[in-house]
C-alpha cells in the first residue's frame, strides 16, 4: 500500500444501486472539488456483467474497476497524480464488484469498528467500506454518512440524536453515547415524488396508514384531486406515516442527511408535524459521504 497517511486529497466514490459518483476531494473530504456522475449504477453494471462471456470474481471486480476508471478519468487530473480512491455503497453488495461482510453493532460514531477492505491495481490503492447490519435491518452507504454527519455537526458523544437518511429506503438511526443503538428502514421513496401535499403528511401521521391510503382511490372516484395532486397526496402520507414516529423524540437532536427535493420535503414534513425545529440540523449527504470516507480510512491506515 502507498503511504498516502499525510494526505487529505482522495478521490471519493458513491456507488448506488441506480448511480455512480465520483469526487476529487481535500481538506479531509471537508472540501469537494470536482465531481462527476453516471448512471452506472451497482444493479445495471451486474446485469451487464452477467451478460458478458467472461465469469468469476476477479472478472467482475476488473469489470468493474474499468467502469469506474472510465468515469474518474473524467475528473480534472494530471497524469502523474495519484492518490487512494475511497469506495462506499452498494460495491461492497452481492450486486457490487465484491461481496464484504456486513459491520455489526455496536458501531461507534468513530468508525473504529467499520469493516474496509484495501488492495492495490497497477499502483492505485482502493479502499472499501462496507455497510452495517443487524438481525433484522441493514445499510450500505448510511453508515459511512452517519460517520460524516456526525463530524461535521460535532455531535457530543454524550448527546443523545436521531440521524435521518432520506431516500428510496430511508433510514433513521438512533445514536447514543457515541454509539449507534439500533436503525429502522423505511420504504418511503419506493413510491416518493418530490412534490407533496402538507396535508397528506399530516394524514399519514394520524391513525392507521392501510386505512388512510385508501383515501387516495376515493379522491381520484370522486374527482376531489386531479391525478398530479392525488399523487402528490400519497407522498406526503407516506412522509408522514414515516416521521410519525419522531413525534415521541421531540427532546432529541435531529441531524437530517441528504440532498436535492427530497431533503427539502423531510425538512418541511418535519416543520408541518411541529418538530422542534431549533434542534433540526441539515447535512449535505455528498459531504457527508466525503468526510465519513475520509474518517474511515485514516482508522483503517492507522490499524495496519
């Protein structure tokens, strides 16, 4: 492996199952520089794999390595510079280039428990974080957001706070002493749309969501909404359903890790319900993922 344990300059990479990222990042992954996406997915780059002629688990990891070159070379970057590119997300899957035993709990906001796996191709180090499961729920990427996020807000390890991950399965992590005491995933943005109504939200976090949905088809038979709006409604009762929750946590500090429209409806889903918003915090989840890899590396590089 290449002394890389004075540097602060990486390039990041958040592969999800739909999508792929990759940043040139400094300052401890506190500053983005560059970045550039695709839509090489983990989920579309197996299919791809699995297409093709040559099989085995060294020819998938080559697969995609070269998928992954393909898109770092769109970064600005001159030919001699080298530095350690920093994996999370659905890479470590059954649907990612290599399958990596899940972290268990507990998992400490540090990192110091996380499972990295590093190697070396041609001279370039790769590093590899894994996800985090319990008998009953799992996460790939959160965890190395969760460790970000918590870095970047400064949370006292003696502060007890509900970490928020929206997404098409968003998570809520409940941390305390330093330590992550269990997660729940919740299934809001299989069927999520950025546009919402405040008054779906505020069904869904009354009474039973089975019986509440059951508004939306009697809306459109009655014509009481158009389509758009009914749609919208159905959002919003699902946000609703999913924070609904959080009411019975209204002392506990809530950090809300994410991106784009989607954060922004959490974030007015959160006013609507009358959280108390003076102890709501918004991380962006691209930084997030940048300063957690960075955090995770240097624990690893220190253990070897």
């Amino acid at each position: 492996m290449n002394n890389y344990s004075s540097m602060n300059d990486f390039i990041s990479v958040d592969w999800g199952t739909t999508s792929l990222r990759a940043s040139l990042c400094s300052s401890g992954g506190k500053t983005i520089l560059q970045s550039v996406s695709s839509d090489d997915g983990a989920l579309s780059v197996h299919q791809r794999f699995l297409a093709q002629p040559e099989k085995g688990p060294d020819a998938m990891k080559a697969f995609y390595l070269k998928v992954l070159q393909g898109l770092v070379d769109q970064l600005d970057l001159s030919a001699d510079q080298k530095m350690p590119i920093l994996i999370s997300g659905m890479a470590s899957s059954t649907i990612g280039m290599e399958t990596i035993a899940y972290a268990g709990l507990p998992f400490g906001l540090t990192g110091n428990n996380a499972v990295v796996k590093q190697w070396e191709v041609d001279g370039q180090d790769y590093f590899m974080v894994s996800g985090l499961a319990t008998e009953e729920d799992l996460m790939r990427g959160e965890e190395t957001q969760l460790v970000g996020a918590a870095l970047l807000t400064n949370l006292d390890h003696e502060e007890e706070a509900l970490f928020i991950f929206p997404g098409t399965h968003a998570k809520h992590v409940l941390v305390k002493e330093g330590k992550v005491a269990g997660f729940k995933t919740y299934m809001t943005g299989e069927v999520f749309c950025q546009l919402f109504s405040i008054k779906g939200v505020k069904e869904g976090s009354n009474g039973n969501i089975l019986h509440q949905m059951f508004k939306v088809r009697t809306n459109g038979m009655f014509s009481r909404l158009s389509k758009e709006d009914n749609f919208s409604y159905l959002s919003g009762m699902l946000i609703g359903a999913e924070l609904k929750d959080l009411l019975s946590l209204q002392k506990n500090r809530i950090i809300l890790c994410g991106s784009g429209e989607m954060m922004q409806a959490y974030e007015l889903a959160l006013q609507c319900l009358n959280m108390n918003t003076a102890m709501l915090i918004t991380i962006d989840a691209s930084l997030a993922t940048s300063v957690g890899q960075y955090q995770l590396w240097q624990q690893f590089s220190s253990r070897i």
